[in-house]
C-alpha cells in the first residue's frame, strides 16, 4: 500500500495535509525505516506536535522501540518536548518505560535541565526515585550534570518538592548531597539539606504561580515589570528570559541572557541559556559556539563541554561528540559515564575496536556493572561481523 512506503517520507517532510491523505488509506503506522524508526518516532523528532497528534489518532504506539531501544515516548523525554510527551502519556504510554541505558524520561530531561518536560513527566506519573544502569536517580543526574545555576536549581527544586531522595546512593556510594557538596553548588544544597532562607524574589514567587498553570505571558510580563526598576537583577533576568522562551519567543529571551552577560560577565550559566534558545531556533553552529564560550571560560568544569557533546550526538555528529569526550575522559579519567558516552559514540561510527578499548576503561572503574560488559559484548560481535 502507498502509505506504508510514503507515510514516513510525508512526517519528515511535515507535510500535515499528505498525512492525512496517507492515513486515510490505513497504512501500517508501525512500518519502520532503516532505523527502526516508526512515522511516531521521527514525528517526535522533529518536535512536530501537529503529525505526532494525527499519528496518535490513528493508532500509532508510543511505546515501539527502534533499533537502539530507544522509544517515543522517552525520546520526547530525552529531548525536551513536552507536547508530544503530554499527548504520548495520554495516548497509552509506558510512562515507567526505560531506554536501554534503565533511564525512564525523567532522567535525561532532568539530566538536561529541561524543566518544563520533568514538570510534565512527574505530572503523568513517571517514577520519581528509578535508577539507572549507571546507579543515577533523576536527581543525581541533575546534580552530576547540572551546574548548580537557576536553571537546575528550579530543576532540583521540582524533584525534591515530588519526593525525590537527596540521600539516595549511586554505585560509589554517593547521594545528591555529596555531589552538590563536592561541586559547590550551594544553592542546590540548601535545597536539598532544606536551609534556604530566603528563596526567591517576591515577583519571581508571582511569576512562578502564573507560570504553574501555563500562563507564560503572564509570567512574563510580571518579570518584566519588575525589572524596570531593577534591571541588572540577574534573577529577573534569567526568569525573563525563561518565560520568553517557554512562549517561543527566543530572540526576547536571549536579548535577557546577553543583559546578564553584561551586568555580570562571569555569570557563566547564562551560556547554557543562550544555547538553549539557538537550540529551540535550529541554529546549530550558533549553540555550538555558546557551548564552546562557556567551555572556554571554565576550563576546570566539565559541565559546557559534557552538555556541547550531549547536542553533538543529538544532532548525529559522533566524530565531534568522540573528540569532545576524549577531552573529558582526558580531564576526568575517573568519570566511567564519560567513557561510556565515548564508547557509544564510537560503536555509532562502526569504530568498534575503539568502542571495545572506551567501554574497557568503564570496566576497570566499575567492572560489577552489566551496563558495561554487556556494552563490550555487543561491540565485540559487531567487530566480528565487519
């Protein structure tokens, strides 16, 4: 039938009205490409909430998994799409489902500080204490990986408010206490230890309320008021900026990060925050080079480079993902989830020697987790077959 062969190429193209056309005919909406991919799956890709909802309507499954395990419900999870998630969930997802890494959605959303998504996640009921293959609950991620700035702040301030455990230990023994101790990230200690004292501006507090039931331009233009008394305050900023963004409105929103910039050049968060919005606006070299401003400017913090790589492998560019993980694991040889993204990089280029010597170093640092023998297990067959 015609729509099995083209239903795919129509979501890729986003073309809503040959969709509806070729699911008028019932074409098997599970057929797969060369990927494993489903319609559903690259409809969440490309954050297309108009064919993700006609998809559903005819009976795709937010649940089938392509060829890395990977489905679209955590896909959606994973990079930060709410919609589609909110329309998956209420569609019959698995909302306890694991990508083959054990992470449910929760986990890479908190891990990339995609506050809006884990928001929605914990509102449709994806655990909230699951741990990974990697020992990690979603609020160690947000802690190991996170910087400790607004952002993750509002980000660990969520999980802790729906029950997270801050004492909850990973493999080494560790909870997101420690690591919030050990990487002086204070504002997230006095979160999670419960000694903050004086939280949030009173209009942020507004703004927040406003925000809590999706009235974004109200959240907005409450912070926007404030700052004409107050402009340089980099808390309005960040949240100006925030609520722009949450309405689309990216170049407004990027105008208040650069504002921080300037009131406080140090103030180095705001980076992540401009290449959020280059992100959200499809200009990938720009995102790329705000990654790389702030790399530059902390060059003792893995933080930029781990989040530029994270984007490079979303985007498909492993030969960069590789080089920018090798300067991690050159840095922080300790780090077995570093050699593990390098491993996975290399086996999605076919360099699967390299793969098998990446995930070895994983091994030593850990050699009782599954995760990673099974990870040089599998490389060693694809060498075999090459």
């Amino acid at each position: 039938m015609e729509g099995n062969n083209t239903l795919i190429e129509a979501v890729q193209q986003r073309d809503h009205q040959r969709i509806a056309q070729l699911l008028k005919q019932h074409p098997d909406v599970e057929a797969t490409d060369e990927m494993g991919r489903t319609a559903l799956m690259v409809a969440v890709v490309h954050n297309d909430i108009e064919a993700v909802a006609q998809l559903l309507v005819s009976g795709s499954d937010p649940n089938h998994r392509d060829i890395t395990e990977l489905t679209p419900f955590i896909c959606a999870g994973a990079n930060g799409f709410t919609a589609p998630l909110k329309l998956m969930a209420a569609s019959g997802a698995d909302v306890t489902s694991v990508n083959r890494f054990g992470g449910t959605a929760l986990l890479p959303a908190a891990e990339k500080g995609y506050l809006h998504t884990v928001e929605a996640c914990l509102a449709v009921g994806v655990p909230i204490n699951h741990v990974n293959h990697l020992g990690w609950s979603a609020l160690l991620e947000a802690v190991v990986l996170g910087d400790g700035g607004r952002l993750y702040a509002d980000v660990v301030q969520t999980l802790h408010d729906a029950g997270a455990s801050a004492h909850l230990q990973d493999f080494d023994g560790k909870s997101s206490v420690y690591y919030a101790d050990a990487q002086k990230q204070d504002r997230v200690l006095e979160i999670l230890t419960d000694t903050q004292e004086d939280p949030h501006h009173p209009t942020i507090l507004e703004a927040k309320s406003f925000a809590a039931n999706g009235e974004w331009s109200a959240a907005s233009q409450t912070v926007q008021a404030a700052l004409e008394s107050d402009g340089d305050n980099l808390d309005l900023l960040y949240y100006a900026g925030y609520y722009l963004s949450a309405q689309g409105r990216y170049i407004e929103a990027l105008e208040q990060y650069s504002r921080a910039l300037e009131v406080v050049p140090d103030a180095l968060e705001f980076y992540f925050y401009t290449a959020g919005c280059y992100r959200l606006m499809n200009q990938v070299e720009d995102a790329l080079q705000e990654f790389d401003k702030g790399a530059a400017l902390s060059s003792e913090n893995s933080f930029f480079l781990y989040h530029k790589s994270n984007y490079l492998r979303e985007l498909g560019r492993h030969e960069e993902a590789v080089e920018v993980m090798a300067e991690l694991v050159h840095r922080h040889p300790e780090r077995y989830d570093f050699w593990f993204h390098k491993a996975n990089s290399l086996r999605s280029l076919g360099r699967h020697g390299d793969a098998i010597a990446a995930i070895g170093y994983a091994i030593e640092l850990q050699p009782d987790n599954p995760l990673y023998t099974k990870h040089k297990a599998q490389s060693e067959h694809l060498l075999e077959r090459q």
